[in-house]
C-alpha cells in the first residue's frame, strides 16, 4: 500500500512540476512573441519614416538635378566665349559667375535623420539584410557624393577669396562648369539609387509603389 501511495505521490509530483515548467515555458514563448511584434511594429515604423524620408529626398533631386546640369554647360559656353574674344578675358569671377547662373549653387536640400534615428536606435534588426544595405548605400552616397560635392564647390569657388579679386576668368568658369556637371551626375546616379532602395523598403512594408510613392496607408 505505502509503495503504491509512494508511487502516486511521485506521479502526482511530477505532473505538477511538469504543467509549472510548461507554465513557465509558455509565458516565456508569449513573452517572446510580444517582444517579437514589439520589435517588428518599431522597425515598421522607423521603414515608413525612411521611405518618406527618401521620397522627400528623390523629390528635391529631381529639381536640382536638370538645373545642375544645364547650368555646367552655360558656365563651359561662357568659358568658351571668353576663349573666343567675345567676352572680357580678366574680371571679378564671383560677379561675372552670379550673371550667369539664374539661381546660384542652388544645392539639393537632402535629409537623412530618419535614417540616423534608426541606424542609432537599433530598431532595423527584423528588417531585410538586402533592405538595410541598399538604404545604406543611398544615404552613404548622398553623404560622400552629393553634399560632399556642392560643398567642396562652395568652398573653393564662392568662398575663396582669390575668385573675388580680379583675374583670368575662363579657366574658373571651365572648371566651375566640370564641377556643375559632375554633381548633376552624382545627382542623377543618386535619384537611381534611392529609388531602387526606396522600392525595396516599401516592398518589405508590403505596399506597393504608385507614382513614385510608396501606397502606405491606402489600398494596395
């Protein structure tokens, strides 16, 4: 009798253990799958932010871009007139430069704090690797390209002091014509590349993307 009552207390024991252990183990599952959904919800949001981000982005390239572009050719046509005799050979650069270019430097007003909250704040661990990457690469090179470039032309063509005083003037020209076309370039290579990552991140929220725009919020 005792070795049968033993036996069922240990029966009994053990099942009890179990279903506390099973317990425990579910409450860490559930815990898990919260912090999981917590998680994703954060990274979705910080994406959303992103793509926006980059529309915004995209948007100001294409403004800037055509004129960048257009405006490097009439600074190598004014070179050349120069060149020809058409035009004064010696002046003040920085007062000939301002007739020619209708809208100055004119340089794309490129955001990236989206982007530096999520990098920062650790929230892109559930996203793609691919997805993270290509968003990289975009706001990498238009760090290190784009505002690396206006900005080297600012510095050594508006605010160097040697383009105020008088002096030959078609070789500054040439030059600030090279430099209008290669940030036109960069510019050009940096809508594809944003929109390439831009594209890749708003797949990733699964929406589509209509006219440019990722159609978050809407009807896919």
């Amino acid at each position: 009798m005792s070795i049968r009552l033993d036996f069922a207390t240990i029966a009994k024991a053990v099942f009890e253990a179990s279903m506390v252990l099973l317990a425990v183990l579910l409450a860490f599952l559930v815990t898990e799958w919260r912090e999981d959904n917590r998680a994703e919800a954060r990274a979705n949001m910080a994406i959303e932010r992103i793509v926006l981000e980059l529309e915004s982005n995209i948007a100001q390239l294409q403004v800037v871009a055509p004129y960048h572009g257009e405006t490097g050719q009439l600074l190598a046509d004014h070179a050349a007139s120069i060149e020809a005799g058409d035009l004064p050979a010696r002046g003040r650069f920085i007062e000939d430069a301002v007739d020619v270019m209708p809208r100055g430097l004119f340089p794309p007003q490129l955001t990236r704090t989206a982007w530096d909250y999520a990098v920062n704040s650790g929230v892109l661990d559930p996203v793609d690797y691919d997805v993270v990457a290509d968003l990289a690469a975009a706001y990498s090179l238009q760090e290190s390209g784009v505002n690396s470039t206006w900005r080297q032309m600012a510095s050594t063509m508006f605010l160097n002091e040697e383009n105020m005083a008088e002096g030959e003037l078609s070789p500054r020209f040439q030059l600030l014509g090279l430099m209008f076309r290669e940030l036109a370039s960069q510019e050009n290579f940096l809508i594809q590349i944003s929109t390439d990552a831009h594209t890749d991140a708003c797949e990733w929220l699964e929406h589509t993307v209509i006219d440019g725009r990722c159609a978050m919020g809407a009807e896919d």
